[in-house]
C-alpha cells in the first residue's frame, strides 16, 4: 500500500493534470465562440473561424475523463458552458456602455463586432452540451467494455460518433437564416472532415496522462 507522503503527491499531480487540461479546455472553447463570429475562405471553402480550435475541445475533455472520471468531465461541461455564457452577457454589457469619442476603432466597432457573439455562443452552448454528452457516454462505454486496451479506439470511438452531432447543431444553429443554405452544409462538413483531422492527431496524447486511482472512473 502507498505511503500517505505518496499518495498526496499523486492526488498533487492528478490535480496540476486537470488544472492544466481544464483551462486549456474552457480557453478553447471561448476562443471558437469569438473566432466563429468570422467566416473565412478557406482554400476556395467557406468555413467559421473557431474550426481551427474547437476540435481540440473533444480530446481535452477525454484526457481529463481519463484523469479525474466521467463526473469530473461532466462538471467540465457544463461549465464551460455557463462561462461562455457570461462571456456573450459581458460583450453584450461592455458594449451598450458609453464610448470614448476618438477612441479608435476598437473602441467604435466593439459592440459591431462582439455583440453579435450572442448567436454563435447559444449555438456552442447547444452543440457542445449535446455533443460532448455524447462523447462522454461513448467514452464510457468502451472504457467499460475494453478497459485499458485500446485507449485510442476510446478517442476515435467517441469523436466519430459526437463530432456530426456537433457540427450539425453548430452550423444550423449559428448560420441559418442568415447565409446561405449551401454554405451552411459547407460549414458542416468541413467542420466534420476538419474535426475528424484533429481527433486523429491527437489520439496519441491519450497514453500521455495517466488515471487518479483515487477519483478516476468510467
């Protein structure tokens, strides 16, 4: 059995571990809520601006399922999700406040251009609650199912089933109604063909971080 000395510096580590992860977790979450607000041409392809940080949103939430248990990731969730939440009501605050007249323009198209994060944060909110729910349980399952065999089949499994949920809600949700429906279908599956790159890359970062014995759980 481990000392007492021991198992506090593994509680320590554990704990620096989902620090890390979970910070990095929720900061790319509210950079794809702000870089979504922008629409970018991407080699011919229409495709919103928070793709290229989102994806790495799935796989951070695995690593600190892995880390801290299925609780912990769920935690993670929803509070990511409340503080983008904050961060749209902050926008929104900051920007009916009073301007400095000859400021610059970053003070004159504040509001023009982060008020509007309204509709891009909702749709997240919607898209990442579900889809990562998701991901959590399927997690899960094959956790439960193969153990410690085949971590990267947990990553792969999860991101293949909750990635199109994802993208889908996202796009209709965000882009709808306010450019076309043709694009609105490019967003998505570049989303998916994009998102699908990431999880693959990041799959080995998987067998990096190792389990909490005390609190890790499927």
């Amino acid at each position: 059995m481990p000392s007492t000395a021991a198992s506090t510096r593994l509680t320590n580590r554990a704990a620096m571990v989902i620090a890390v992860l979970s910070s990095a977790y929720v900061g790319a979450q509210i950079l794809a809520d702000i870089a979504s607000l922008k629409l970018v041409d991407f080699f011919g392809r229409a495709i919103d601006g928070g793709t290229f940080i989102y994806p790495i949103t799935f796989t951070l939430r695995d690593l600190v399922h892995k880390v801290a248990g299925k609780r912990v990731a769920r935690a993670l969730i929803f509070s990511a999700a409340a503080l983008n939440l904050f961060m749209a009501g902050f926008f929104w605050f900051i920007a009916r406040l009073p301007a400095v007249a000859d400021a610059g323009a970053s003070t004159e198209f504040f509001g023009d251009v982060l008020a509007p994060v309204w509709r891009i944060v909702i749709a997240s909110i919607v898209a990442e609650v579900i889809s990562e729910l998701i991901d959590t349980e399927v997690y899960s399952r094959w956790v439960a199912r193969f153990g410690e065999r085949h971590q990267w089949g947990r990553v792969l499994a999860s991101n293949a089933v909750a990635l199109p949920v994802d993208s889908a809600i996202f796009a209709v949700l965000a882009f709808a109604g306010t450019v076309p429906a043709a694009v609105v279908w490019e967003i998505i599956w570049l989303n998916m063909v994009f998102k699908g790159i990431v999880t693959v890359v990041t799959i080995p970062l998987i067998y990096v971080v190792k389990p909490e014995p005390a609190v890790a759980s499927t």
